[in-house]
C-alpha cells in the first residue's frame, strides 16, 4: 500500500510537471518517468508482460522519438503563445468535472474492496499470447493492416520529398 | 615549337602590354595590368598553358612597385612560362584571374594577406594566413616584425660573438606588437568571422512545398581530431549533408617568407624541413635546385643519384604515413595506420643514419650533400627496397584496397573531374587521380630522373579511392626508381667545390620546382645579389590542393569531408608557414 | 519473502554488481593490450605487473581530474544523463543465468538474480531505454558534435533495436519460452548459434550496434565529431559514460553467450553446477574479443549507409529468419533451420553486395 501511494504521489507529480514545464524535453522527459511509474503498477497488479511492453514501446520507442523530433527541430523551449484565451477555463473546468465524475463513481459503486488478485497466469506471456491468436484475432490483425498502413504512409510522405529534391 | 616561334607568336598577338622581362638574370614577359585578363585567357586558350601553378608577389620598395609573379605550365608537360605584373606600391590593384584559373584563389588571397596587393574581381579577398585584425602586409621589405633586430641575419649584434638579449628585456610584453588605429585586443569581435560565414551558403532554404529548412552552421576545428593539426573547416550543412565549405588556416602561420628573407641563403635549407616536416628530404631538394639555377651550379653524379634516392624514400614514407592516417580518418582504429608506420619507422632509419636526424634531415647543400653515405646504410636500403617494402606494399594493397567498408566509403565519392583538377590548380597524386598524367619528374625532368624507367601513375576516377589507391601506385613506382638507383649509383665525389657558409648569388630570379610527395613543391627565389635571399616564396601544395577542397566537399556528408581531406593529405606546417 | 530469501538477493546483487563493475576496469585493460597486440604495440604495461593496475591508475586519474561543466549547458540533465547511462547497463544483467542451482551451506542458491518469464523481454526493454543518456548528453551539452552524437545514436538505436527483437524472437521460438535458464536449457542438445548461425551474427552486428561500438561508432566517431554525445564531459562524468560502455559491453556478452552459445552449459556441468559461472566467463571472454578483434580491424561505416544497412538488410534478414525458425519448427524438420537461414544470409550479403557494385558503377 505504501509503494502505490509513493508511486501514485510519482505519477501525478510527473503528470503535472509534463504540463507545467516550459521546456520540451523537460516535459518528455516527466512522461517517461511518468510512463516507468504506471509500468511499476502493472507489476503490482501481477502483469509483468503489460509492464515491460509499456517500458519498451512507450518509454523506450515512442518517446525516444518525440526526443529525436524535440532535438531535431530544435525546439526544446517553448515560447508564451498565449492565444488560447477561452481554452484554459474551459479545460479547467472540464478536468473538475471529470475528476468530482471519477470520485462519486468510485465512492458510490464501492467497488474498491472487490479487486481479487487475479490468477497466476493470466498476465503471462503465453495467457497473452493465446488471447491474441484465438479470442482476439480479428482486432489484432486489424491493429497490424492500420500499422501496415502508416507505415506505407510515411515512406510514400518521404519518396515524394525525395523526388521533389531532385526535379 | 621552339622558344624563339613561342616568343613571337606572343608578341604577334599581343604587339601592345606584353614585353619580355630584361632586367638582369630575370625571365618572362611583363603584363601590363589592364592587359592580364585577355594575356591570361588568351595563355589558357590559344598557348595551351593551361595550369597555373604559382601566384606570389614581389615588394620593390627601390623603384616603388609591387609586382605579382604568375608561373604557367601545360599538363602536357615542358618548361614553365613566367609573366609578372607591376603595380604602384601605394594602391596596388591587379586583376583577379580566379575566372580563368580558380586555382588562384587561395594565392591571390595570400598575397594580398602577405603582400598588400589588391585583387580586383576576386570574390571573396579576406586575409587568409593572418587574422583578421593584423596591421599591415609583412612581405612588404618596411614591414618590420616585433623583436625587430635587423635586416639581415646575422644579425651584427650577435654575430661573431655570439652575444644575445632577450626581446622582452628590450620590449616589454605588449608594446612589441601593432594594432590598427582604434583597436583594442580586448574588446575585438572578430568581423572576419562574419565575412566567413557570410562566404558561405545562405542559411535557409525553402523547398518546394514551402518548408523552410534551417542550416547549421559546423566549425571543424581548429581543434579536431582528424583535421591533422590546427585547421579549421567552416561548413554549413543540411541535416549532416555538406551545403557550403570554407577551409580557415594560418594557426599555424610563422611567416616563414619573411623568415626565410631574414636567413642566408645556407640557413633556409634547415628552415625548409619544417614546411612538410614529413618530407623534409624533398623540401631540401626543391630549395636546393632553386639556389643551383641561380648559382649556376653542377652537381656531382654520386650526390644526384643519393638525393634521388632519398627524395625517392621520402614519398615512399610520406605515401605510407598518408595511407595510415587516411585509414584512420575514415575510422579504422589506428590498425593499418600502426602498420604503415611500422615501414616508414624502417624508412626513418635510413635517414637517421644517412643523415643524422629522423625528420629534420637539412641533408642537402648547395652543389652536393652535407656527408656522404655511411657504411652499410647502401645495403639496408637494398634490402628495403627489393625485399621489405615492395612485400609490405603489397600486404596493404591486398589487406586494405579490397575492404568493403572502405570501398563504400571511398568510391565514388569526392569526385574531382579532370578539368577542375586543373582549374583548381592541384597538383601530385590529386591531379593525377583526376586523369591527369602529370608528374614533374616526367614533365619537366629536373636532377637525374630522365635515366630512370618508371611509370606516371595515374587513374581516372577522381574519386577518394582513386587518390587512395593512386598512393599505393607511387610507392611501388618510387620503389622502381629505387631499385634502379641503388643499382647504378657511381663512387665519386658528393660536393662540387669545397662546402661553404655563404654562397655568392649571382643576382636574378629562379623558379624550383620538385615533384614532392604532396605535389608540385615550388621555390621562388629572387636574389640581389648579397648573401640572403631578397624573395623567397614557397608554392607549398598542401595549401593549393585545399583550394579544390570545398568543391570536392559539395553534397557530401560530415563523415565524407574528413575522409576527402585525409585523400587530399596535408601537412598544416606547410599549409599554414 | 522470508528475510534470508532477501539477503540472498542483496548479496547475489552485489557479487553481480562488483564483478561487473571489476569488470569493466579490466576490461578495459584487456582492450587495451588486445588492441595493442593487434596492432603489433606493447599497450599498457608499466602500473603493475604487465600493466594489470592500470586500471586502477585510471580509476585514481579520473577521480582527480577536473569536472567542466559548461557554460550553456542544461546542468540537472547534464549531471544525471551519465548517471542515466550507467543504470540500465548493469541493470541489463539481472536476468541472466550464471549457473544452475547450486547448494551453498544446505541452502539451495540459484546463480543469477530474476528468473522471471519475460526475461527476454525485459532484457529488450532496459536496452530500449539505454539510449537515453547518450541523447540526453547529447541534448544537455548544447554543443553541435554533442547533439549530432545524440541525434545519430537516437536513430541508430531504433534501427537496430528492430533487428535485435527480432534475433530475439528467433531464440524465443527456438527454445519455447521467454525464461532464460529454460533458452539454457533448451541449449543441452545443440548451442542456438549452430542450430540458428545467421541468427547469431545478426544478433552480434546489432548489438555492436546498440553498443556503439566500431564499426558502428557513429555517435562518438572520434574523426568526424571528436568525441560526439561525451565531448563535454570530463573527469568522473566522462569515466561514467566509459563505464556505462563497457559494462555494457561485459553485460550484452553475457546476453550473447546465454542465448546464442549455450548460456553456462559445458562439460561436467550437470554434475558440477558451480562450473556455471567458469563457462559463462570463457564465453564472455572470447565475445569480447571478438568485438575487440572487429573494432580493430575495421574502419568506420558512414552514417547513412548504417542506417540502410540496419534497415534494408539486416531487419529484412532477421524477419526472414524468424519465418524459417518458424518453418522448422512447425514441420518439425529442425536441420531445415541452419540450412535456409544459411542460404538467406547468402542472399543478404548478395543484397550488400550488389547495392555496393551499383555505387561503383555509378561513378
């Protein structure tokens, strides 16, 4: 209990520094650490498989990319737009009403004292596995074609610059 | 067509601005100024002279006059043709000839820096060995540096008793050096940075969809790893794809013109091993053939085949240390360069014991040879020559030339077309990669070299391989006139006359030039007739070879610029002076 | 968790740890006098007995030098992107096993920290976040080589991460599980790199490759960006980012040899599991020398030709292998393994070699 609510203190305070940060890698950085710290409670709630795919795809990957991009375009500090004027309360807002949602849920269903450890395997990489390929199989392959698709999007993006360079 | 058919051919072309130079011991023709640009274009086109080797200038206090010397060779080899331009020493103009040879770029900019001369037309005339905040033009004869003593060594206040002070003593720290007016050293923005920069390509561009894309800016150096010494390269680049290049050099630069004016005659020839301290033998002899024109001099037959022999071990060590270290520039971890050293150390034997020293060599004099050949050190060449190196040549080539990586790396890129390898004014196994066959030893036969049976290398690509591969070519053609050398070499004599402190120079001007390692090694003397040189100017080809440098660097990646420089090989002790 | 249980974790982790950290001190020591040797030197050889203090004088050297912290520099970054580098590199190593269960004072002591099920898995994803401190450095310098060093080792990470998963897969389907003492295990009959050779050499590249090792140096490239993402660094900040390297370098041995050439498998070893670690120390030995051997052997390749290399032949290669694994398995034909992949590593070094007859000819 103690660890959740270090971790859950870790979470938050990372989630705020991401926003409040006027420096891009700053605020990619505080998502990373975000991103370790939700790893760490998949690992609590007994699924490694989910912890160590979070780190490598979001904070190994995805990230590691958003840095490449920051750098590259050389945009690390960001500069005061601040043109949104109407935005700001109005998400302000919002996030209450989301938030004062999310605890008259949880107060009222009182679902709290019925989270049960889950099975042994059920995080397991091969109780994954056999979710894919049998029960899930249509989504996945789904997943993969709309991956597939990106992917031919952007080397497409990249051929028509290149020929661009050349006329 | 003789010299006599050439002379009049010029004169029928140009009845008005071109006449023959007749002061005493000079030769050429002199232009005049508003003459040059047609004279120039007309040699180029029309009298097939169509590589300019050598820019400098003179400074004639005497008769007021600034006066530009120009050296012009056919790549189909034969004697040089020189032609000089005057001007008034107030306001020195000349016209630019950048647009018919490119290749004096960096040599009219040097002899504005050094000379004062002002190029008319040249694009971007900045000071090139000194900084941007220098006072003055040191080649000019008023031109006195800090410490002055006096004109001419030796110096009367130290000669013949050896007697010394020390500068500081007499100059405290500060007042010894000259600012312009209204310049103070501690509050100095280099504007000359912004006149490189500027020189450079803009720094945004916008492609077709209407993205712009910021350049970088890149200085390489003049702290850096693989620049070879203390060179700078001014790059802006696209992404890491090279859009404009600037060479920045001089942070090495001693004036060693002015130096080299203060010395004797005798006292140049140590001076001249710390141009290209890896070749100093063939530094020596190009200075020394120089003197010998004007002197008038023969050399003994034993002396000639030892400076062949050891101006031939020299490209071979040079060649092998190139190849080592360009191997290195391009990221093999110090292996083939460790192992070409290993040779050259073999060849630096024999120069220590013929010679004395390892690098600094100061073995040739004027009509011979400081010493002859010791004991055994005929033989130790014989065995590196017909056994050890021509093997080891043979190692590299088979371990190195077929590497794939280094094929990816060096084919294909850094081309330099046979055309602006003559344009630019390179020389040596640059020039020669390029398709060019043009080896002064061939060319231009000076010494001994007509005796000896060996092939011009040269190949076609002009890419880095080419300028890679064209060394290993070198070696095993040196070897050749190696093999030979050591073969015939007579007994005799090694020095004509008796060996002597202080030559008598008859006055006049020469021109010397030797097929050194790095290319066309030129001196420029002109005497008047007392004990130092009046003019002594080095045509060094470290530094005209990176005039093609930046053209060769266009499109090319960061890590490509390292590997063409390396092909191009220069020493900064030369490059810089 | 019983309280013994705990300490046999702390210390098992710090007999890991202090051998790693030994190790890379002398590792550097053995590149160096393996370099050495290669290039026909002496190496270090004056602290010590044949030079072995070296590394400590080193060590003393490095404590004592001066810490330059830029001017513009990022400083928090600056400061912890060294700290960043060296975590994941010794924490890589947790899952790999050492040796069987031995019995030490009537206590069964399995020799390795985590036998997890996702020990595969996890190893990817502590390599997939090691890059951040090299880009961080890179970043927090604000020096231009710097950040091309980060920027470089960013893509150069990515590209080659794919063809190290997928090397990965390959062993997985191999061996049947993610565990590692069970790909060990799997490895009694036959070693994964005789059954699977291609899979092996790709695994190798990539990994010089996540490295930053030569000829994949990129990100330092001594010659191009005089020293890359680590220009600015100096003194203890600096020895972190070697120390990060070669540990690194000791802990992704130790990867190769579990997967590829059967982990702390040997002779004897059933009846003697101490020998474990011997045998995984052997193996480690002649990795790394094999990565000196190529660092000293071969020159640097050019930063765009990597990348096609990574991408175009390699992930292309490691993909096809995963397929004939596959094959194999399903059919159950396990000597048509070695076999295609053989014949599809042929086919990629035709691939390099064609592209590479293409550039010539286009001059």
């Amino acid at each position: 209990m103690t660890v959740f609510i270090i971790l859950a203190l870790v979470a938050i305070i990372t989630a705020l520094g991401m926003l409040i940060s006027r420096n891009a890698v700053y605020s990619a950085l505080f998502l990373v650490l975000n991103f370790a710290t939700v790893a760490v409670f998949y690992l609590l709630l007994g699924a490694p498989f989910i912890a160590i795919t979070q780190v490598t795809v979001y904070a190994g990957a995805i990230m590691v990319l958003f840095l490449f991009v920051i750098m590259l375009l050389g945009t690390d500090e960001l500069e005061d737009t601040d043109n949104l004027t109407w935005q700001r309360p109005l998400a302000i807002g919002l996030a209450v009403v989301l938030v004062v949602e999310g605890i008259y849920l949880m107060l009222s269903q009182n679902t709290l004292g019925f989270i049960t450890t889950p099975s042994e395997d059920l995080g397991s990489p091969q109780a994954i596995g056999d979710m894919l390929f049998s029960k899930y199989l249509l989504p996945f392959e789904a997943t993969s074609i709309l991956l597939l698709v990106a992917m031919v999007g952007a080397i497409v993006l990249t051929v028509k610059n290149k020929k661009g360079e050349q006329s | 067509m003789t010299e006599s058919d050439f002379a009049t051919r010029l004169n029928d072309r140009f009845p008005e601005g071109v006449t023959a130079d007749e002061r005493e011991g000079y030769q050429g023709y002199i232009i005049a100024a508003d003459k040059l640009i047609e004279f120039a274009t007309a040699l180029r086109d029309e009298f097939e002279f169509d590589y300019l080797s050598s820019v400098t200038g003179v400074d004639y206090p005497d008769e007021g006059k600034l006066e530009a010397v120009y050296h012009a060779y056919k790549t189909i080899g034969g004697a040089e043709l020189v032609f000089k331009v005057q001007t008034d020493r107030e306001n020195p103009e000349i016209p630019s000839l950048i647009d018919i040879y490119p290749g004096a770029d960096f040599q009219e900019r040097e002899a504005w820096d050094l000379l004062g001369i002002k190029f008319t037309g040249h694009p971007d005339l900045r000071r090139i060995l000194l900084w941007e905040g220098f006072e003055g033009h040191p080649l000019r004869k008023d031109w006195q540096e800090a410490y002055y003593e006096a004109d001419k060594k030796p110096f009367k206040s130290r000669w013949p008793k050896a007697e010394y002070t020390r500068a500081e003593a007499k100059n405290p720290y500060g007042a010894n050096v000259k600012y312009p007016d209204k310049f103070d050293p501690e509050k100095w923005v280099p504007e000359g940075e912004d006149a490189l920069y500027g020189s450079l390509a803009k720094y945004e561009t916008t492609d077709k969809d209407g993205l712009k894309t910021d350049h970088l800016t890149v200085n390489l150096g003049p702290q850096h790893p693989s620049t070879h010494g203390v060179f700078r390269i001014a790059a802006t680049l696209d992404g890491e794809k090279i859009m404009n290049l600037n060479p920045v050099m001089g942070y090495l630069h001693r004036n060693h013109e002015k130096i080299g004016e203060r010395n004797t005659y005798l006292q140049n020839m140590p001076f001249t091993d710390r141009l290209d301290y890896l070749s100093s033998l063939s530094n020596n002899f190009g200075y020394a053939i120089a003197v010998e024109k004007l002197i008038g001099i023969e050399v003994p037959e034993r002396a000639e085949y030892i400076r062949v022999i050891m101006a031939e071990l020299t490209r071979v060590q040079n060649h092998l240390f190139a190849i080592g270290m360009f191997l290195n520039d391009i990221g093999a971890f110090f292996t083939p360069s460790l192992y070409a050293i290993e040779e050259r150390e073999l060849v630096l034997d024999v120069f220590e014991m013929v010679t004395g020293s390892r690098m600094m060599c100061n073995y040739l004099r004027f009509g011979g040879l400081a010493r002859d050949l010791p004991d055994g050190s005929l033989q130790k060449i014989r065995d590196l020559v017909f056994d050890r190196l021509p093997r080891k040549t043979d190692e590299m080539d088979r371990f190195l030339s077929e590497n794939e990586i280094l094929r990816s790396r060096t084919v294909g890129q850094g081309y330099l077309s046979t055309e602006d390898a003559i344009k630019y004014s390179a020389a040596g196994p640059v020039l020669r990669a390029s398709g060019v066959p043009y080896d002064i030893r061939r060319a231009d036969p000076y010494s001994i070299y007509d005796r000896f049976k060996f092939d011009v290398a040269v190949r076609y690509n002009g890419d880095i391989y080419d300028r890679y591969y064209i060394r290993l070519d070198e070696i095993r053609e040196s070897i050749k006139i190696l093999q030979q050398a050591v073969e015939q070499i007579p007994e005799g004599e090694i020095q004509t006359g008796k060996p002597r402190y202080q030559m008598k120079v008859p006055k006049g001007e020469s021109y010397g030039r030797v097929e050194g390692p790095k290319g066309e090694l030129g001196f420029y003397l002109v005497s008047d007739g007392t004990g130092n040189p009046y003019r002594y100017h080095v045509r060094a080809p470290s530094f005209i070879n990176l005039t093609a440098f930046g053209p060769m660097c266009k499109g090319l990646k960061v890590a490509d610029v390292v590997a063409v420089l390396g092909s191009i090989d220069i020493v900064l002790g030369e490059t810089d002076r | 968790m019983d309280s013994a249980l705990i300490w046999e974790m702390v210390i098992k982790s710090l007999v890991l740890i202090l051998a790693l950290l030994t190790g890379f001190a002398y590792l550097t020591y053995y590149e160096r006098r393996g370099l050495a040797r290669i290039q026909s030197r002496v190496g270090p050889n004056r602290a010590g007995p044949a030079g072995l203090l070296q590394p400590i004088a080193d060590a003393v050297k490095l404590i004592f030098k001066e810490e330059f912290t830029p001017g513009q520099a990022y400083k928090v970054i600056f400061i912890l992107a060294p700290i960043i580098t060296v975590i994941p590199a010794i924490l890589i190593t947790a899952t790999v096993p050492w040796g069987g269960t031995v019995t030490i004072g009537g206590r069964e002591v399995m020799l390795g920290i985590a036998d997890i099920n996702i020990g595969v898995l996890y190893i990817m994803s502590v390599a997939s976040i090691a890059v951040y401190g090299v880009v961080l450095a890179g970043w927090a310098s604000n020096n231009k080589y710097a950040m091309m060093g980060g920027l470089r080792s960013t893509a150069q990470m990515i590209s080659y991460e794919l063809a190290l998963g997928l090397s990965f897969v390959g062993v997985i389907l191999l061996a049947n599980s993610m565990r590692m003492t069970e790909i060990v295990e799997a490895q009694r009959g036959l070693w994964f790199a005789f059954l699977q050779p291609v899979g092996a050499v790709v695994f190798f590249f990539a990994t010089l490759a996540e490295l930053n090792r030569g000829p994949f140096d990129m990100p330092e490239a001594e010659q191009e960006l005089s020293a890359g993402y680590n220009v600015e660094y100096s003194g203890m900040k600096f020895a972190l980012f070697f120390m990060a390297e070669y540990t690194k370098m000791v802990s992704i041995s130790a990867i190769i040899a579990t997967l590829f050439w059967g982990g702390y498998r040997g002779p004897f070893i059933d009846t003697m599991p101490g020998l474990g670690p011997l045998y995984m120390f052997i193996k480690i030995f002649f990795i790394l020398f094999m990565m000196i051997w190529v660092r000293a052997s071969w020159p640097r390749i050019r930063y765009d030709r990597l990348m096609d290399l990574g991408w175009k032949i390699l992930l292309p290669l490691s993909l096809s292998l995963v397929f004939i694994n596959a094959t194999g398995i399903l059919l159950n034909q396990m000597w048509l393994i070695p076999l295609l992949s053989i014949g599809a590593g042929f086919l990629a070094i035709q691939a390099i070699n064609l592209s590479l007859r293409r550039k010539e000819n286009a001059r």
